[in-house]
C-alpha cells in the first residue's frame, strides 16, 4: 500500500481543496489481526482512477490554523456531491468508547445526550437527499457508552493502535458487531496525542472517521481526540464543550453519508457522496456552526439547498 502523508495526499485532486482530508495511515504499524485493510492488490482493491490515491484509510478533519484551512480558501467551483456507488448508514447507532477513564468530565457530562437528541432531529431528516438506490437515510440512535479500561496506556497513540481496541471490544463482547448502522465514535483524554503517519492531533487536524473491515463486514468509527490543550481555538471558536459537538457532528454526519471512504481505491464504490474538488459533506462547510435543539453543530452541504444547512427548512 503507498505510504502517502497527508500533505502528500492533499495536492492530489481527491482532496487537495478539502477540509476533511485522505490520509493513508499504513505506516502506523500492524493491522487488526482479523481485519481486511484496503491495499493496492488486496481484497478491498477495484480498478483505480489515475487521480485517486489508493489505499486510502482514514478522513481527516484539519485544524482551523492548518494547512489545510489555507488551501480550501483557496477552493474554486461550486460544490456538488456526486454518488459513486457505496454505502451509506441508514440509521447510524451511535457508540461512544471512552480511550480510559480520564476523559474530560465535560464530555462525559453531556456528549450522550447530545447524540441522543441530535440524531433524533430534524438535523438527519434532510439527508435523505443523499439517498442510494438500496438505502434510505432516516433517523438515527444513540446505542451506549463504554470506557476502555483495557486501551494502550501511552501519551502517542497511533490509527492502528485505534482499529485495534475496536475491534478487540467486539471480539470481547463490549461493543456490539458491525451491522451496518453502528458507529463507533472514540474519544481521547487531555494529553493523549493521536498520530498518522507524520501528522498529529492538535497539529494537522481536530477528528478524522475511518473504516476497516472485519470478517468481512465494514467497520465505521470515528476519532474524536480532547479539544483543549493544543486544539484549543483551532478546532472552533466557542467554548470546549461546544466545538467537541460540532466536530463531532462533522464526522457524524459524514461517517453517514460516506461511511466507507476509507476503504475507497477510486472514484467509485465503496465511496459514497463525495465532491472531487471539496471532499465530503461536512468538508465544504468547515467550521460554519449553528444549532440543533439546544446544540452546537456544524452545518453541512446540501445540494438540494445549495447552501450550508441544519435542517431542510
């Protein structure tokens, strides 16, 4: 599988003007013993465009201070999502894995009933917009919560390191199989920094959502490390608990409208709703927040609305 950094990634056509950006993250270590990864020959493998760069693992969300930031202002066109074939998640069940216990008490407070009422809301009813001839995109659920009392004790932690806890929950019995609407949103104390390849946490980018495949069934997950600290005003502009609910919702949603992006060779399936010149759905609207019953989130594209939307109002 290429081993390409972000920054390498990124003047590629597929995601040079994206907010939320491919990364190949092959280069942190092992695979998920069990777990199917996309390669250039391997069984996730189709016929690949010569614009697209294989291998492709994870979708990352690039801090406001970023580079990536200065290249989307940079972005021409208008957007417009485009359906290439892949899966959706119907009705995301939502999750959330504590990294241990020291997760910050603000999150712990209040991110499960966040995710309980803004998957229930008008904030997922529009998407069925984004509807595939075999899927339909309703409402969504909250399903649980579980701290990882067994997780990697180390302050750098690594994408593979990631798959690897996920998957051992479910081995274990902690966290319910893949059924093609569950997504497993993880979260990370202060002073734990996630890596990809050369990039890290608080550095390059705020959240990533990825995909990796076990016996044969796709595997959603989202990255969500703590937004003090480093991340502190480059991952939103309001309070902590605020921008930890709005990128929140930016991998949220676009775990649900491109769930297996991570696993995508080319334009084509398993990639799902994507723009070749802005990425996906939260990608084109970066950092424009608003609110949902109370909440803070971000808005996302509508092609419908040609326009930043939380709702379809």
């Amino acid at each position: 599988m290429t081993k390409n950094r972000v920054f390498q990634i990124v003047t590629r056509s597929i995601a040079s003007l994206s907010v939320v950006l491919l990364m190949n993250a092959c280069g942190e270590g092992p695979g998920v013993t069990g777990v199917t990864q996309a390669t250039d020959d391997g069984p996730a493998a189709i016929e690949q465009d010569a614009s697209f760069v294989p291998g492709s693992r994870v979708h990352l969300m690039p801090t406001h201070f970023g580079p990536a930031a200065e290249r989307q202002a940079a972005a021409t066109g208008g957007p417009s999502l485009t359906y290439y074939g892949g899966p959706v998640i119907a009705n995301a069940k939502i999750w959330v894995v504590y990294w241990n216990s020291k997760v910050d008490s603000r999150v712990k407070n209040g991110i499960t009933d966040f995710y309980k009422t803004v998957t229930d809301s008008e904030y997922f009813d529009w998407l069925s917009e984004y509807d595939t001839p075999t899927q339909h995109i309703g409402r969504g659920s909250f399903g649980g919560v579980v701290t990882d009392t067994g997780a990697p004790s180390s302050k750098k932690v690594t994408d593979a390191d990631v798959q690897k806890e996920i998957a051992r929950l479910i081995a274990a019995g902690k966290l319910p199989p893949e059924d093609g609407n569950n997504l497993y949103m993880v979260y990370f104390p202060s002073g734990v920094t996630v890596s990809l390849g050369g990039d890290q946490s608080c550095v390059t980018f705020c959240a990533y959502h990825g995909t990796f495949q076990q016996g044969g069934q796709n595997v959603y997950y989202g990255v969500l490390p703590d937004l003090g600290g480093a991340c502190d005003g480059g991952c939103g502009g309001s309070t902590y608990f605020n921008n930890t609910t709005s990128v929140s919702s930016h991998e949220l949603i676009e775990a649900v409208t491109d769930g297996a992006v991570g696993l995508a060779q080319s334009y084509g399936p398993p990639l799902a709703w994507y723009d070749e010149n802005n990425g996906e759905i939260g990608d084109i609207c970066n950092a424009e927040q608003g609110q949902v019953q109370g909440y803070t989130i971000q808005l996302e594209w509508s092609n419908a609305q040609g326009a930043c939307v939380a709702s379809g109002n």
